[in-house]
C-alpha cells in the first residue's frame, strides 16, 4: 500500500521502517473509519475565518507557536500530562492512548512555552513533575518506554500483536525532551530540584545495550517480555533515530553504554547508509535517494544541534539542508502535476493521507502536502518555509487552520483536507520553528555533560563541544 520501492536499496526502507508504517496505517485508516462525533477533540466552535490577519513575519511565528502548544497542553491526558497520540481516537484504543515519542516532543514545546511566557515557570515545572512522575509508575522494560500508554493508569497499549513491549526510539525521543527540561528547569525551589532529580533518575536505568540482542554491533528497536526480539528490527541508518545511538554512547551509566562499534558498525553501515549522488542537482550525502520523508532530518534534530555536527560521514548541516531542498524542488518541479504544488506549498513527510497514512516524500508521492515538513524545516530553509507559511495560513487557513495550529495534512488533487492532528507532526513545528528564532532548545541538549561526551566517543566534532 505504501513504500513500493524499485530498487535493492530501497528495500531495506521496507524492512526497517515498513513495520512503523503498517502500524501507523492501521491506526490511521481506523481512525478515518470512525464517525467524526465519536471521536475527534476539536472545538465545534472555533472559526478558521476569524483568524488575525495581516501579521508581521514574527507575529505569525508566535501565534503559530502557541496555537499548536495548545495540542500538548489543552489538549494533554488530564491524568498524566502525556501526549495523546492523534486528536481523532485510534481505533479500539479509546481516549487513553498516549504516545511516548510525541510526549518528549510535548516536553520540548512546554519549554518554548515558558521560555516565551504563554505559560508560567512554576505552572510547567508542576505539570513536568506530575508526568515524571506518572512514568516513575509506568510500564518499562528494561528502562525503556513501550510506544503506547494508558494516560490513566500506565499500562502498555500494545502499538501491534508482537509489538507489546520497549521500544527504544520512541524512549529516545522522550529523553531528548526530558533532558533538555532537566537543564532548562535550574531553579532551587522544591518543584524544579525534584524535576530535574527525577529525569537524572530515570535516564540511567535505560539498558541501552541490552538492545543489542545479546552482544550485537546494531541496537534494535523493541523488545517484548512476551514475544522477545520477535519484532526483528535491528536499527541502521540513514534515517530518524541517529538521536538513539547518540543517546546509547551516552549515558552515564558505564554498565548499560554501548561501544562507539555499535554506531560504527551498525548504524553506519548498510546499504542505504551513504548516498553522494545528486538529485535536482542538490547533493545528498546520506541516505536514500532523493532523501526520504522530511522527518529524517527533523526528529533526531530536535535537540541535537546539526550546526556545525560533522562525523566521518557527514556534514549533518548540509545533509539535512539538502534534504529539504531536494523535496522542496520536487515539489517545485512537480513531476506528477498534483494540484497546489509549488514554491509556497510543498513539504513531504509521514502524515494522515486521503486514504489512510503514507511516509511521503519525492519517490512516494500522492499529492499530499503535510504542513508540519515544511513549517519543521524552519533553521534549514527559513525563507522557503515563510513562503510556505504564509500559503497555508493566509491562502488556506479557512481550511487548514484550526485551534491546535494546522491540521495534519491536505490534498488538493483530492480534495481532502485531515481533520486530525497528530503528536509527532505538532510537536517538530513548535521546537522547530524556536530553534530557528533562538536556538532554545539545541542549546539545552547540547549543554548536557553526557551528549558532550557522548558524541566525542562517536567521533562527532561541533561547535557546541566544550
């Protein structure tokens, strides 16, 4: 249904990240299966036209911001103060299903939001601590957070039959927000010194290397009490989980490390690793051809400062820049003439679809542009996302505007616009579009003693280095 590939390379797209596909498809089709009055969390109320016009650039980023803040914070699990993994409920999971990864991406987003004072320091570092401390309670395996959560009691959500345990990526992602929290909350009173106490607690029992299934130079993305290693997907790059292994080098505790071989020989090495071919005359360094989904060059980055990251193998600036470029052109040059393409509108990454989900991009292209590509690429392109932007909100924002920012995604050949928002598409935009005005939340991360020695055991050289 997705991801038809042609190539010997491109099949290794299939095998790491079909899996996450096919499950997000379940959920997505499901949930389009459901009537809208059962399920969807949007305001009946709210009026797309009434929005403010005429706003200068910074004014548009604000009200961009804080809008889709409203989805980590209105919109949160009264009980755990997580994530909800899509606004229209998944498909026989109900109201109380949390995401781990969007979650950490909610975190990032309550920093922006105290940083710019839409909501009181002591109000987030409460609302942090209350869900530091829900996940204190929750289910883990081995340190790490299975994707799916009850909000209400902490009890895994199986994400599929074998997928009912840890899953390392979406643990990943949650601790790149969680220790930018610990180094942005430095007060003294009781509420921020237990905040960050706690994250310090928590993040090292994460045992990174028992996920490399027994002594392998790879690290794997779940593991299950009931099923084992059964979900089989050992983690090579190029694509969104680099932050896994840069967090993997760096923990701090020495028992559960992994060795600068795991990164080396594992995610730097396949066939879909290294790249150097150019596509609409932009060269790629890594990864697959034409570049892949545009959250390739988003989720790991969140934190991780790509100013100036290089390895033996990459310029990691100039990869995710020319990542974006090579969609953007595609979208430019639109080779399949979907209507709406163009200069002002383009970005193509995972999102909800007219018939269900699809991890978009160049060679998997069915005409649906997802807001959350364009407006996430932010640092890289700043003046091709503003042109974006101002489309989507000035030109349709009747349609697409809504009260947690945009909606996930719209297909103008189809006549589709989503009536869903999802964590992992909401989230990008906010801690994006704050690394481009103020570097917010690159400097956190990269402020952490541990990622500094971690990427130095990787052989990473940036700027941020101390």
């Amino acid at each position: 249904m997705v991801l038809v590939r042609h190539t010997c390379e491109d099949l290794f797209l299939n095998q790491e990240h079909l899996m996450r596909i096919k499950r997000q498809l379940l959920t997505g089709v499901m949930a389009l299966l459901l009537l809208p009055a059962q399920g969807q969390k949007t305001d009946p109320l709210f009026n797309p036209a009434g929005r403010p016009k005429n706003l200068t650039d910074s004014a548009l980023l604000d009200l961009v911001q804080k809008q889709t803040f409203r989805y980590f914070w209105d919109f949160a699990h009264p009980v755990s103060g997580m994530a909800r993994e899509r606004s229209n409920e998944s498909y026989g999971y109900g109201e109380e299903t949390v995401t781990t990864g969007g979650t950490g991406f909610g975190v990032m987003s309550v920093i922006v939001a105290t940083e710019r004072k839409w909501i009181s320091r002591d109000t987030a570092a409460k609302f942090l601590l209350k869900l530091i401390n829900f996940l204190l309670k929750a289910d883990s395996y081995h340190g790490a957070f299975p994707h799916w959560l009850n909000g209400a009691t902490g009890k895994t959500i199986p994400f599929s039959r074998k997928d009912d345990g840890a899953d390392l990526v979406e643990t990943s992602y949650l601790f790149q927000g969680l220790l930018c929290a610990r180094q942005y909350f430095t007060g003294t009173n009781a509420t921020e010194t237990e905040l960050r106490n706690r994250i310090s607690w928590m993040w090292p029992d994460i045992e990174w290397n028992w996920f490399t299934n027994g002594g392998q130079e790879v690290l794997y993305w779940h593991w299950s009490p009931n099923n084992g290693w059964a979900m089989n997907f050992p983690v090579r790059g190029f694509n969104e989980c680099l932050i896994m292994y840069v967090l993997a080098a760096s923990s701090p505790n020495e028992k559960y490390s992994v060795s600068p071989a795991v990164y080396h020989r594992g995610w730097a090495e396949s066939n879909f690793f290294k790249n150097g071919k150019s596509f609409y005359d932009i060269k790629l360094p890594l990864g697959f051809d034409y570049g892949g989904p545009l959250f390739f060059s988003q989720y790991s980055f969140l934190g991780l400062d790509p100013r100036g990251l290089k390895d033996r193998y990459a310029d990691y600036w100039e990869q995710n820049l020319n990542h974006t470029l090579i969609n953007r052109e595609h979208c430019v040059r639109n080779p399949n003439k979907f209507k709406g393409y163009g200069e002002n509108c383009w970005g193509l990454t995972a999102s909800d679809t007219y018939n269900g989900y699809a991890a978009h991009s160049p060679t998997e292209d069915l005409g649906t542009i997802s807001p959350t590509a364009a407006l996430s690429a932010f640092p890289y392109t700043p003046v091709y996302s503003m042109q974006a932007l101002r489309h989507f909100y000035t030109d349709l924002g009747d349609k697409i505007w809504s009260e947690y920012g945009f909606v996930d995604a719209f297909n103008e050949s189809k006549n589709w616009v989503a009536s869903s928002h999802l964590a992992i598409d909401q989230g990008p935009i906010i801690v994006m579009i704050e690394n481009y005005r103020s570097g917010l939340l690159w400097n956190l991360f990269m402020s952490c003693p541990e990622i500094q020695t971690g990427i130095k055991r990787l052989g990473f050289t940036s700027p941020a280095s101390h």
